[in-house]
C-alpha cells in the first residue's frame, strides 16, 4: 500500500509537472498573442484573414485553459481527500488504507491520466496554431511585424524572472511596453490546499510623445541574459555588472515601429486603379476610363502649349539684333527728336519718367520698364531680394516642390501596389462597418497600374522641365512669374478637377477606403532617413542645375539688352543726308533739366491751348476784352502753316516772325500785345530775372544784358537791342541768333556802317571801350557753347585758357592769333573773323572788320569781300 501511495504520489508529481509546463508554454503564447495583438492595435493595418486566425487562437486557448484549470483542481481535490483521509487514521495498515480506498485512487489515477491525455491534445493544438502563426509571419502583409515581434519577445524574455504560480507580478520598464502577470492567491480551505491561481496578462503601449533618441531595433537588439543569481539577494540579473546600470533607460528614446502606407486620395489618377473591378460597376468604370482619358489628354496639350509655344528662349541672339537695330536706326534719329524735352527717343524711353512722354515704340518702353524691375537696381541686399531673379528662384522652389511631391506619391503609390498580395482577381473587401480595404490584387490589374503610374510619372516630369522653362523665359515682369507659377499648380491638379465629375458611389468607396499598405521604410540615425535625404539632394541639384543652364544665361542677357537700348552714350540725335553722310548734335545741348524746360513759356502756353479758360483776359484802351494768348495763329488758314512752321530752322523762324507781324527788323514787343509781353515775362523769370516785361526798354538792363545774352531779346526787341546797328553791343546778329537777317540791309544799318572811321583802337583802348568788352564776352560764350563735345582742348588752342581774356589782351591782333590757330587745328575749314566767320557756320557774328578796318584790310580794297562790312570811310580813303 505503501509503495501503491508512493508511485500514485509520483504520478501526481509528474502529472502536475506536466501541467504546469502546459500551461507556462500557454502563457507564453498568450504573451505573445497580446504583445502582436497590441502592436497591430497600434499599427492599425491588419487585415481581415489576420484578425480572425487571432480571435481563433484566443478562442481555443481560452478553452483549452478552462478545461485544464477545470481538470485540475478536480485533481487537486481528489488528492487532497485521499491525504485527508491519511491523516485521520494513521494507525491503520496502509493496506486497508489503500484497499478501503482504492477506488477513489484508481478514480484519481484515471483522472490524471485523462488530464495528461488533454494536455497532448492541447499540446498539438498549439503547435498547430503556431504553424498558422508562423504562416501568417511568411505573408508578405505581416512580414514587417516579425521584427517588432521578436523585440516584444527579447524584450520580455530580458525581464527579472516571473514566478506563474506563486502569485509574484513583475513591470516592464515605463518607456515600452508595460506587461503586468500577476497571481491572485487564494487562501486554502484546508491543509494541503493549493494557492496557485492562473495568471492574467495586461497590455498598455507607451507614450512617445516626450521621448527622443535611440531607435527602437537598436535597443531592443541589445544582447541579454535570462539567468538569474541565486547567490545574489533580490535574484540580481547577472548582466547587470557587465553591461552596466540599466536605470538609465527612461533616458533614451524609443522610435516605435510604424508600418508605411498609401492613402488613395481624390484624384482622377487615384481612382482609375480600380477601373474594371465590380466595386465601380460597368458604367462607373467607363465613365472613368473616359476621365483619365480627357485628363492625360488635357495635361498632354498643356505640356505641348508650354514646351514648344511659352517655353522658348528669351532675350536670342536674334533678338538682340533686333534691339540693336531699333537703337540704330529709331531710338537716336532726329525724326523723333522732342523738341519740348530736348531729347532723343531713347532718353525718353530709357528715364522711365512720366514727365518724359513716349509717343511711339511702346513695346520698346514696356520692354525697358520690364527689364528695370526685373535687375537688381543696386547693390544692397534689400535690392538683390527684391529682384526679378530671387522671386524667380522662390516660384521655381515652389513649383519643384510641388513637382517632388507629386512624384513621391507616384512612387509611395506603386510601392503601396507592390506590396500587395498577388491573387487570380482583385479582392475589395468591407474592413469595417463604412470601411473598405484592397486584400488582393490580380496580375493584369497590378500591369494596368504601372501603366497609369507611368503615364502619371511621365507628365509629371515633362510639366516639371516645360514649368521650370515657362517660369524662366516667358516673361521677366515680376507679376506674370506669379501668376504663372499658380497657374502650373493649376495644371498639375488638373486630375483633382476632372475627379469632380467622378459618379457619387466611387467617391464614396474611395473616401472610406483603408491606406494601402507599403514595405518598410529603411531607419536612418537621428531623425533621417534615406528617402528624406535622397530627395533633398536631388531637390538642391534639380535646382542648382536649372539656375545654372537657365536663369543665369538669362539673367546676362537681359543685362545685355538693357545696354543695348540705354548704355553708352544717348544724348544725341542724328540725321542723314542724300549722300548718306551722318550729321551728329547733341539733344541737349545746354544740359537743361526738365524741371528748368517745363518753367519755359512754351510749355505753359501750349497748357493754355489745351485749357483755354486758365488764358487771363486782356484789356484794349478802347475797354475791349479778348484772350491775352502766349500762342499764334494763323486766322482762317487751316492746319498747314502751323505744319510748315514745324519745319522751319531757326534763321527761317527768326524771319517768319517779323514776316507774320509785317514788320521789318522792328521790335515785336509792346502795344496791345499782352500775350507777348507775357511770354517774355515768364522768359527771363525762367532764367532767374524775374521781372515785369511790358516794353522792350526792359531788356537794357545790367548793360544790356537782356540782348546780349538771350536770344528771345534778340528775337522779340531786335532794334532795341541793335541787331540795325554795326556796332551796338549785340555781337550776335545772325538770324540763328535772333536778329532777322533784314536788319544788315536796312538803311539805319548802313548809313552807320558808313559813318564810322577806317580806323583802329589799340589794345589798350579796345580793352577800355564798352562795345569791345560786350564782344569778347559774347564770343566767349558762344565759342564754348558751339564747340562739338569732345573738341574742348581745339578751344583751349584757338582761345588760349579764356577766349574772353585773349581778346581783351590782343585787341584786333586776335585776328591773326585766331586765323593762325585755326590753320594748325583746322586747316580746312572756313575761318575769318574779319567776315564775322569764327568757326565756320558754327559760330557767326558780326564782322571784326567793323572794329578792325586795318586789321582785316579795309584801306588795302577788301572791302569788296563778300561778308566783308567795312566803315565808309575806308572806300573813300
């Protein structure tokens, strides 16, 4: 009986050994089972076939663990009452023991080689489930969780020892997952009871909202030991003195494990992938089929209209040509000389004032204005950000990052599609209750993608090159580069407007379909990975590239055209005669600024023709009143002598004018003439003398210097100011300056002529007589003001340092000076002071032999001369 009790006492040993080996290998699966439940949990992207072998699983573990907990606490009890039983007769024979007993023993026996039955049929079923476990790991869908799975095993398997049956609990560290076991003990109800109870498994995922550092597969590959010390009070791991203190593990940071994927969005490319499946119908999917037609038809021509019509080269070799031309042959010709500005066209144009009026080439102006905005127009930084160039590299960055970005979901999209199962049809199931997931995809469709991804992929990179070229030289003025840069954004997004036409239940199925899933992205180091890197270089070289080959080339040639229409030299205007020879004057030649030319009567009275009610009104003796007008006309005559007086000279119009008011080397100012006294107020009140002006006795002031030095005295009081007499202090007598050419042949001027004497003052009294003085200053003057720029040293020769000076001190000897200066400067041209001829028809005066008879030869009979003006008294000598 004895040796009976010992081997059913073994037996129950065993039994229990075995069971509690059952059941730890169960609740390592159910650790597992939980940590993969959770991560999926977190991941949120397993599919249908996953989550229903996991509820399986979970059922008949469940099961499994009822009836074997049910097993053996019915062993338990039995042993317990057969130990019971010992206890109360221990002076009885073990025999009668067992023999009155042996039913209930051979009931036990039964009992528990029924429980280790179970436990082998539990056992099978387990591996059974692990084979489909390990099945489920083998599919390309769950591959990526095989990694995180080993990590929650490795990580757990690091813990301190977890004791299943005494009720003892152990934490997992607060930066991961926390996995809690604990045991419930329950107090025995009579000796040799059992306090084991079963143990549960809790899950909680961590929060990584506060933590950054070290990647998760780096920490959780770290290599760790399962022993524990038993020397060691509180069992101590043994590797905590080889790889160091572990408290430091809330210190490093844990990335989780995230699974890529591609959310289908709406667009016209998006849900053309699913054309043909059953989800859209017959109708939906060829309705579709005819929107990604007339979408990849649309960017099509978009491409085309950008590449070849707007995308060209500005600013050619050609077009250079052009403006070079323009400049030659319009810009500085004397046919669109302003005569109010006194300036050639291209000064006009290139000022880009509104004071200077453009009457034609406005494709020239706007072209200028353009360029202008475009350059930086300093050298400062704030000049250099607000130019053409920075707003066109800022359009280019946003439209290649527009461009990137679309092509990154080109790739994430066909990754996505790669990733998927391979299956004889596509396989569109319901993941939930208003969500739908892709779990197959059939090899004609997986084709049929890659060719709309294709397609999509190509036009995103033909509108990426044609955009770049439309941004750089379709138009340099800073607004279009705005508008042009939406309006590439509008032609890549054309797909999102054709979607609009997409049938309501297509939108629907789309709206609440699940991302698709893609393969695992490969970790970089501290927050980088390959992808993000790779794109960025690309993005910068794409960049650097097309600022390089493009934009800079254009950025030195619209430097170019500006030279070309306002560099060098553009003060000038020219003309060409019969023989095509060119006559070359500056347009300014007295540098007057437009604030002094708009002072200028003219440019007020030709305001007053425009206003005629600003005209104020004048008075006539007899109590008249009529308009006191600073303009002329020409009374019942028409348009054409106001043309034709366009297209006078200045000797022409000195002379018209006396023509037109019948007179005759007579003074124009004075009278009832209002409206000319009031121009010849405004005149000299232009010119800093503001005075009133109603006669011309007016003009003789600071000796005379109202004739002597303005030409509108000349013009407007030509007697007064002694255009009639030879030897008046007006040394200017040329209709060019103001005298009609009819005073010289007026008897006032040669009865004068003939009263003076042949003869001559020496120096020294030329220096003191007042008439000698006003001519060497006017000569002065005029020399300099008619001298070709550039010829200032030819005056320095003629004139010495003053021509003022020079003939103050020569007297009449400066004739000889002068005539031998010209022959060593000029030799060829035309010179006699004598004849009132300085430098040839630039500058004409009235003859020195006026002054110098002796000099010029009056008393040796050149009096005859033509253009000589000798005294009188010399013919008579």
């Amino acid at each position: 009986g004895e040796i009976t009790t010992s081997r059913s006492s073994a037996s129950e040993e065993l039994q229990r050994d075995s069971l509690k080996l059952c059941l730890s290998r169960l609740q390592s699966m159910s650790r597992h089972l939980l940590a993969l439940d959770a991560t999926c949990a977190k991941l949120s992207d397993l599919d249908a076939l996953e989550v229903k072998v996991q509820q399986l699983v979970d059922d008949r573990v469940a099961k499994a663990s009822l009836s074997m907990e049910s097993r053996f606490a019915k062993l338990e009890r039995d042993v317990g009452h057969i130990g019971h039983m010992a206890e109360a007769r221990p002076n009885a024979p073990a025999s009668e023991v067992c023999t009155k007993d042996a039913g209930l023993a051979e009931h036990a026996h039964a009992d528990a080689k029924e429980a280790r039955r179970v436990a082998e049929v539990l056992v099978h079923k387990l591996e059974s489930m692990e084979a489909v476990v390990a099945a489920i790991r083998r599919d390309r869908r769950v591959q990526a969780l095989t990694t995180r799975l080993e990590a929650l095993e490795q990580t757990v398997a690091s813990l301190p020892s977890v004791e299943v049956w005494g009720g003892g609990k152990t934490n997992v560290r607060e930066d991961f997952v926390q996995i809690q076991i604990t045991g419930a003990p329950a107090k025995a109800s009579g000796p040799g009871a059992s306090s084991k109870e079963t143990a549960f498994v809790s899950t909680q995922m961590p929060d990584f909202s506060k933590q950054q550092c070290e990647p998760i597969d780096k920490k959780l590959h770290r290599p760790v030991s399962h022993e524990t010390s038993e020397g060691t009070p509180g069992g101590k791991d043994k590797s905590s003195e080889e790889d160091g203190p572990r408290g430091d593990v809330h210190e490093q940071c844990v990335w989780p494990s995230e699974l890529r994927t591609y959310l289908l969005e709406e667009s016209i490319w998006d849900v053309s992938l699913l054309i043909g499946h059953r989800s859209l119908g017959a109708g939906g999917s060829i309705h579709i089929f005819i929107l990604l037609l007339l979408n990849c038809l649309t960017q099509g021509v978009f491409v085309y209209i950008t590449f070849e019509l707007l995308a060209s080269d500005s600013f050619t070799e050609g077009d250079l040509d052009g403006l070079r031309a323009w400049r030659r042959n319009v810009g500085q010709n004397s046919k669109y000389y302003d005569k109010l500005t006194f300036s050639s066209l291209t000064e006009r144009i290139c000022a880009q004032s509104p004071a200077y009026p453009v009457e034609l080439s406005d494709a020239k102006n706007s072209l200028v204005e353009s360029m202008q905005d475009y350059l930086p127009r300093g050298n400062s930084w704030g000049d250099n950000m607000s130019s053409g160039p920075m707003l066109t590299t800022v359009a280019l960055v946003c439209w290649c990052l527009t461009v990137v970005n679309e092509a990154f979901n080109v790739w994430r999209c066909t990754r996505s599609l790669i990733a998927l199962p391979l299956r004889g049809h596509t396989v569109v199931s319901q993941s939930g209750k208003d969500t739908y997931s892709v779990e197959f995809i059939s090899f004609g469709r997986l084709l049929f993608c890659s060719g709309v991804l294709l397609v999509r992929g190509f036009v995103c990179v033909m509108l990426w090159n044609s955009g770049c070229s439309f941004l750089i030289n379709y138009s340099i003025v800073p607004g279009d580069l705005i508008l042009n840069a939406v309006a590439l954004e509008v032609i890549l997004n054309v797909d999102q407007a054709f979607y609009t036409l997409v049938p309501g239940r297509t939108k629907n199925l789309l709206q609440n379909m699940d991302p698709l899933p893609a393969p695992k992205r490969t970790r970089g180091r501290c927050g980088l990975d390959l992808a993000s890197c790779m794109l960025t270089a690309i993005f910068f070289a794409v960049m650097a590239w097309k600022i390089q080959t493009q934009l800079q080339p254009l950025v030195i040639r619209i430097r170019e055209a500006q030279d070309i229409m306002c560099g060098g030299k553009s003060d000038f205007i020219y003309s060409l005669d019969a023989n095509y020879l060119v006559h070359v004057s500056p347009s300014n030649r007295n540098h007057t600024s437009l604030e002094f030319v708009n002072s200028f009567p003219h440019v007020i009275a030709i305001e007053e023709a425009i206003h005629p009610e600003t005209v104020p009104l004048d008075v006539t003796p007899a109590g008249a009143q009529f308009p006191a007008r600073m303009y002329m006309s020409f009374f019942g005559q028409g348009v054409d002598p106001v043309i034709k007086v366009g297209s006078y000279n200045q000797a022409e119009s000195t002379d018209g004018l006396q023509a037109m008011s019948s007179l005759d080397c007579q003074d124009v100012l004075g009278g009832n003439s209002m409206g000319i006294r009031r121009f010849a107020t405004l005149y000299f009140a232009a010119y800093n003398f503001p005075m009133e002006v109603n006669t011309c006795s007016d003009l003789v002031f600071e000796n005379s210097t109202g004739c002597t030095t303005f030409l509108a005295g000349r013009l407007l009081c030509p007697a007064t100011c002694g255009c009639d007499l030879p030897a008046s202090l007006n040394f200017l007598a040329d209709p060019t300056d103001g005298c009609p050419s009819s005073c010289s042949k007026t008897d006032k001027y040669r009865n004068a002529l003939q009263a003076l004497p042949c003869s001559e003052k020496s120096p020294a009294a030329l220096r003191q007589d007042s008439v000698w003085q006003a001519w060497a200053l006017q000569i002065k003057v005029k020399s300099k003001l008619s001298t070709p720029e550039g010829y200032e040293d030819v005056l320095k020769v003629l004139c010495g340092k003053d021509c003022e000076q020079t003939m103050l001190n020569l007297g009449c000897g400066f004739v000889q000076h002068w005539n031998k200066a010209m022959k060593q400067v000029w030799p060829n041209k035309m010179q006699d002071p004598c004849i009132g001829r300085f430098l040839d028809d630039l500058v004409v005066t009235k003859p020195l032999s006026i002054l110098c008879p002796i000099t010029c030869g009056c008393n040796a009979g050149n009096f005859s001369k033509e253009g000589m003006q000798c005294p009188g008294q010399c013919a008579t000598r």
